[in-house]
C-alpha cells in the first residue's frame, strides 16, 4: 500500500510540474507549489478510492 502511494505521490507532483512549466510566467515557487499540491491531491484521491 504504501508503493501504490509513493507511485501516486510522484506521478502527482510530476504531473503538476508539468502542468505550471506550460503556464505562462511560470517561476520557481509555482512549480514548486503545483508539484507538491499534484502529489497531495493524486494521494488524497488514491487513499480515497481505497476507502470507497
């Protein structure tokens, strides 16, 4: 369980790094936020799914 949230976690925060580097005007601390808010919210969603 805790891979399946570590795989989650990463694939998140890859996933908001991506999405900030093709906003426009992107700098450091809003990459920095949008990964760490990607991981957050693909772990939540990943820890929810295996409750529902």
């Amino acid at each position: 369980m805790i891979s399946l949230q570590k795989n989650s976690a990463l694939a998140g925060a890859v996933t908001g790094a991506a999405l900030a580097l093709t906003s426009d005007g992107h700098s450091h601390e809003q990459i920095v936020q949008c990964a760490i808010t990607g991981a957050a919210i693909s772990t939540a969603a990943n820890l929810l799914t295996g409750i529902f």
